[in-house]
C-alpha cells in the first residue's frame, strides 16, 4: 500500500502489518482467515484485550475448501481466548484498526495464490466516518468498540441509533468439531496443486470415445453342451463349432462403416498421448468434436433401424440352419436331456426340444439392438498426469503450433508457493 491512496493491494501479510500496527481494537470480517492474520489478531489481544477484537467469518467446511480461510487459524484465535462469530454467506472482507479501515475482496486460495503485487488492487480505504458506520452496523460487540471510539457525544449518539444489520452466531465447540471431522473424512486439495491443473484444464481434455454392441457381425452364442454331444458339423465348418456366428461376416449389417467413421472423426479432433494416457481434445476443438459426434449419432441412429428391420430374420435363419442340421440326429437317437421331458420322440418332439435349449443362449434382436450405444466419457488432466516428466514433449508432439513453454511456465509458476496444510488434528479449544 502507499500513502492516502483509495484504492490498494491487500494480501494475508499485508492485513497482517495492519493488524500488528493497532493500538486499541480490531474488527476483521470475511469468508475466512488465514494463518497469518490470526497471529497478528493474537498478538495485539494480549496488548489490549480480546474484548476490543471483533472477528466475523462464514465458518462453513464449504469456505475452508475453497481456500477463503484456514482451520487452524480459527483455532489459533480460539485458543487466545478471543470470541469468534459467523455469519452463512459472507463474502466481503472488511478490516478496521484504531480509525484505519478497508474493504476488500478476499481470496479464494483454490483459485489463485494470496500474496498480491501493489498494482493489483482488491481493496479500498474506508474514511473515518464509513469506518464507524461500517463498525456500528456489523455486530453489537462491533457497534461497542465504535462508541468506545466517538470523540463528541454526537457521534456516539449517532452510532447507538445505528441497527445492527448482520445476523452472527457464535462459533461454538461443537461446530468446530463437526468442520474438523468432515475436513478429515473428506480432506480438501492443496490449492497450489488444484490452481496447477486449472492451468492445463483450460486447454485440453482427456476424451474416451467407443462404439459399443454395433459389431453385430462378431456377436457369436455358445452351442448348449446338450448339443454339441450330438457331434460335428462339417457342412457348417467355420460357424459351426462349440460357437456360432449369430450372422455371416459379409452382411450388410456389419458395423465397419459406423467404426471406420468413428475412427476418422478420433484421428481428426483427438491426439494420442501414448497408451498410458488415453486420447486428448483441445478445448478450442471440442465444440467441433460434439458436432461430428452428432452426425455420428444420426448415422448410428440409421444403422439400428436397419438392423432392427432385417436382424430378426438373420437370426431365425440362423437357428434354423442349426435346428435342421441336429433335428435328423436326435430324432435317430434322443439325448438323455431330451428323453428326461418327452414321451414320444418323433420330429415334433425333436424339433421343440433343439429350441428350448437354443433359447437359452439365443439373443433376440431387440436385446443386441439395445446394447448398440456411442460413449462419449471426457475426464480432465490430473496433477499426477501434468507432473510427468514427458508431459510437456507429449503435449507439444501432439499439438503443434502452440505456445506450450508459456502455459508449462504458468503451470509451475502456480506451484511454486505452498499453502499451509489445513489442521484438522488439534483438539477443540475453549469457548
């Protein structure tokens, strides 16, 4: 900060300075609080008294995974015997020492680091007057170190006609203890690593793209061992053995053409990051990429009513190729499965009984039309994908003619300071 300016930079540090230069009271309210502002309200309690400190949050687990503020600092405060409130929802940051106030908008450390150059302005300077009206309107116990503060009964009079306009509650035991627990069920990212992957998320995206349940021609039934000790099958050698070919290679209801255009429209709009990694779809791209996904689909959409038009009669045909090949073999000599059911063994018998075993292991053509489906799965980078030491020759192999150096430098720019890691262990202090 420099001089009288109105609007400044304030980071945790520089809050901080301003707090550890207070000489009669302190008034914070924000989302949260980080480590270093808690230590200087802590400091400048035991030099007047925590009775003359106000700190307001919006002490929610929600807040502490955002990044806005910091457990342990919550606790720290508590342990200095210093009374902490919480209003849902808050989202301003205001800090008042002595006669010296700010607004400022706080920092989400799960988006962007919290040390702030001087000409990045989050912040502006309250004058004396809106610092009182700020301290009047907040809390009661704000409203008492404002009056503590007037210089002429009619100021003090104007501020005990002022109405508290936030709602709080207090901070208590039980509170703290159900953030903590759902802090450690569920702990949160380290930001610098969340902030790291944002980096890369806004250009490129892993994409999985598979047709399945359309290779109809390769679908094949197991023949019931009911069945096969009937014996061979010369005369439908190649489809007939211990499996079936539900229909002949050579249909038109194969699915070569849906997977050849898929193909091309994966070879087209994805790149290759090794067999490790999976596919990747720039961002830029993706609109595209649905686009085509979408002809796709209409292209798939025709080749369902085609195969549901013809494919039930491919498989009767099928069934039959292999009923009347076996009727004349059972009805020479009936298995015992099928003289355990029948009292005659005529053709009729023979012919009821090579379907009922058939039916369990054929599929009709509504069941094959349903499993015919496109998926389309999209996951964003990892930390542990972008820390690999061939990421960045593998990202620019597969995306040439782009900057990469800059986004790699931004990406381990957004690592280089650690945030604090989050307590969630310390026993509860007092109230």
């Amino acid at each position: 900060m420099t001089g009288a300016s109105l609007f400044c930079s304030l980071d945790s540090r520089g809050i901080a300075d301003i707090i550890r230069a207070g000489q009669r009271s302190v008034c914070y309210a924000a989302p949260g609080i980080q480590m270093e502002p808690a230590k200087a309200i802590a400091e400048v309690a035991e030099r007047f008294g925590p009775e003359l400190i106000t700190v307001c949050l919006d002490f929610d687990e929600r807040v502490i995974r955002m990044g806005f503020g910091d457990l342990a600092a919550v606790r720290l405060l508590r342990a200095a015997g210093l009374a902490v409130s919480s209003t849902p929802g808050l989202r301003t940051g205001l800090v008042i020492v002595d006669e010296e106030g700010y607004i400022f908008t706080p920092t989400a450390l799960y988006l962007e680091g919290d040390e702030r150059s001087a000409d990045a302005p989050n912040a502006m300077r309250l004058s004396r007057g809106q610092a009182s009206e700020a301290l009047a309107r907040l809390s009661p116990a704000a409203k008492a170190i404002a009056i503590a503060h007037a210089t002429t009964d009619e100021e003090e009079e104007r501020i005990r006609e002022r109405t508290t306009e936030v709602h709080t509650v207090s901070v208590t035991n039980e509170a703290l203890n159900l953030v903590a627990r759902r802090l450690k069920e569920a702990p949160p990212v380290h930001f610098d690593v969340a902030r790291q992957v944002r980096v890369f998320t806004a250009y490129i995206q892993y994409v999985e793209l598979s047709l399945t349940g359309a290779a109809i021609q390769r679908h094949r039934v197991v023949i019931p061992p009911s069945i096969q000790k009937l014996g061979g099958a010369k005369d439908l050698e190649g489809r007939l053995k211990t499996t079936f070919d539900l229909i002949e290679k050579d249909e038109k209801l194969s699915s070569k053409t849906l997977e050849d255009k898929l193909n091309e429209i994966r070879k087209d709009l994805t790149r290759s990051f090794g067999k490790d990694h999976g596919r990747v779809v720039l961002k830029a791209a993706r609109p595209r990429l649905e686009e085509r996904l979408a002809t796709f689909r209409e292209d798939l959409k025709g080749h369902q009513e085609r195969v549901e038009r013809e494919l039930q009669g491919k498989l009767n045909e099928s069934r039959k190729q292999i009923v009347e090949y076996y009727l004349p073999r059972v009805i020479e000599s009936p298995p015992d499965a099928m003289r355990g059911q029948f009292i005659t063994f005529g053709e009729t018998e023979a012919t009821s009984w090579l379907n009922s075993e058939l039916d369990r292991v054929f599929p009709k053509a509504e069941e094959l039309i349903n499993r015919i489906q496109l998926d389309v799965r999209y996951k964003d980078v990892t930390f542990e994908t972008l820390n690999g030491a061939d990421f960045l020759d593998a990202i620019k192999k597969a995306f040439l003619g782009n900057d990469w150096d800059r986004a790699y430098n931004e990406f381990l720019a957004a690592g280089q300071k650690e945030t604090q890691a989050i307590d969630t262990t310390s026993a509860p202090q007092k109230g």
